[in-house]
C-alpha cells in the first residue's frame, strides 16, 4: 500500500469519512494528518495557568504571566485576518469532489423459466455521508465582545469564550458558535469595532401600530356614534279602534346614519311618501348644510319623490345621511 494510501485509510479510521472527502482534504493540507490528529487529540480543559513557587506543595502560586487574554487573542485573530483576507481562496470547494465510480439504484433481472422475480438493488452510498454547501459568517469584535451575525454578544471576560477565540485563531470553526456541521467550508468575515461599545438592537415590533378608520363612516373624523335612539309612534288611545294593518301605520323601521355620526330608527308608515323620511331627517339636522340620503349598501341615493316608503324599499332598511 502506497503512502498516500495510508493515509487516506487512517484518516477515514479517524473521521469516518469516505475516500473521496479524505483525498480532498488531504490534498488541501499538504497530506499533513498530523495537524489533524493533534486537534482531535487536543483535550478541552485549558492548560495550567498557574505556577508554584517553591515546589507544587508550597501552596504560594502565582499568575503565568504567559497566559493568553482574550483581548490578545482578538488582537491576534483581527491581524490575521487582515493578512489572509486580502489573499483569495484558491481552494476547491469540498463538494465539487468527483465521483470517480459508478453510484445509482441497480436492477437484478429475474428469470421466468427458474421463477426469479427481479430485485431492485439500492445504492450503497445513498445514505452515506453528504457534504453540506460552504457558507459566510461574519463576526464582530466590540469592545465588550464579539458576536456572530446578529446573535447575542460573547463578552471578553467570560471564561467559557476564551476557547472560542483560541480556535479561531487556530483556523478552527467552533461549531456551535458558527453553527455549522463537520467538514462544512465557511467563510468569515471580521469586522473590527474595537472602539465602539455593543448597543443590542432594537426590539421589533409585531403586527400593525397605528390608527384607523372604521369603514361605512359618512364624514372622516366627525364624533363618534351616539348610543341609538329609538322612537315609536305615539301609542293609540285607550279603547280606540285599531286601524286596518294594511294601512301600514307604524310598520316601517328605518334607521338612519346622520352624517354628524350619530343614529336613530324610527317606524313610519309604508304607506307614507319618501319626502316623510327626508322631512324626519331634516328636523333631526342642526344646520343649513346641504346633504342628500342614500342606501348604506350597495351605496345608491335616495330621491325624493312621490313614491311610497314600501315600494322605495325602504322598509327595516339603513339609510345614511351625507354632505354634499
């Protein structure tokens, strides 16, 4: 087995990849496995950070001043990217890899004569691994922290995103800060704010704020409606006879819509003329203003004219008073 060989097969022991991901990455580090499996190898916790003085049992420890601080290592990452952004990207992306063998669902014919039914035969890598498309990042350093996109804001002093920023200026993507999956291409672009302070944004708002007009209302911004007011006919005397229901007295309730916003229904007569309703409405205006009637829906005036209440249509109907 050749070199390249074996390390395409140690690395694909390592990572579970398949061959052709494992080429590529090889190919794109030089053959270089040893970086590889120092960083899977490397353990989480932080290095000692602290050293004793006369012997570990001294009990008297003091700061290694070598300890990297988080704002160093910002300092370091800024630089870094400054130099290699002006460089471009030359490699290729992972999923531009090519197939080098046939992949696809088979059919394995059967046989009328040995009664073999046919078999479909799926393909073996169908499941297998799937390199996910390369992405963009873009983290911002602010004085306080950084932030990636417009997430919330990783502060400096925070012990838990040191690590971070180790990695990063390692040339590692965290996963969970970048959100995103294993062998996955992504590129980040820093910003530098190192002089501004973090001003988180602005929550947004959620549906429509604002005033409205409430639709079928005859003059825009006239008062508000008045509570109904509702007039009957004067009841018939005592012992009186009642006169004949086609005569229609007090049979028709009109509401009507006046224009200064307020309603009132009335009962007339069906046998009455349409110029009774205009008569009504006039006395319940309180100006010279000139003003027609009209059906409430579908919007149609009204005309005044010999024609009964009935036959008009009018009777249990809207009618809406507006200015000319």
């Amino acid at each position: 087995m050749s070199e390249d060989a074996q390390l395409i097969d140690k690395f694909q022991q390592l990572t579970g990849a398949p061959e052709t991901v494992a080429r590529h990455f090889l190919a794109q580090n030089n053959n270089n496995l040893e970086s590889f499996s120092e960083i899977r190898e490397q353990e989480d916790d932080d290095e000692d950070t602290n050293l004793f003085t006369g012997g570990e049992k001294s009990g008297l420890q003091v700061e290694n001043p070598d300890k990297p601080n988080p704002l160093g290592l910002v300092q370091e990452l800024i630089k870094k990217a400054e130099r290699e952004g002006s460089e471009p990207d030359r490699r290729k992306p992972l999923h531009s890899v090519k197939q080098t063998k046939f992949t696809g669902t088979g059919y394995k014919l059967g046989s009328v004569d040995n009664a073999v039914d046919s078999k479909v035969i799926e393909d073996s890598q169908k499941k297998g691994f799937r390199v996910p498309e390369k992405v963009n990042r873009t983290i911002t350093f602010w004085k306080e922290g950084f932030q990636v996109g417009e997430g919330k804001l990783y502060r400096y002093d925070d012990p838990n995103n040191a690590d971070y920023l180790r990695q990063l200026n390692s040339g590692r993507a965290p996963l969970s800060l970048l959100d995103v999956e294993m062998f996955q291409d992504v590129d980040v672009t820093v910003v530098k704010k190192m002089d501004e302070s973090y001003t988180p944004p602005k929550p947004k708002q959620g549906g429509f704020v604002g005033s409205g007009q409430r639709l079928g209302s005859p003059v825009p911004g006239e008062p508000k409606p008045e509570p109904v007011v509702e007039e009957t006919a004067p009841a018939a005397a005592a012992g009186a006879t009642p006169e004949p229901e086609d005569q229609g007295a007090g049979d028709a309730k009109v509401q009507i819509r006046l224009a200064d916003g307020s309603r009132v229904v009335h009962n007339f007569n069906s046998s009455d003329d349409v110029s009774t309703v205009f008569e009504f409405v006039k006395s319940q205006t309180n100006t010279d203003r000139e003003w027609v009637l009209a059906h409430a829906f579908p919007m149609k005036v009204i005309e005044r004219d010999s024609k009964s209440i009935k036959d008009a249509g009018l009777v249990n109907s809207v009618v809406v008073q507006r200015w000319k």
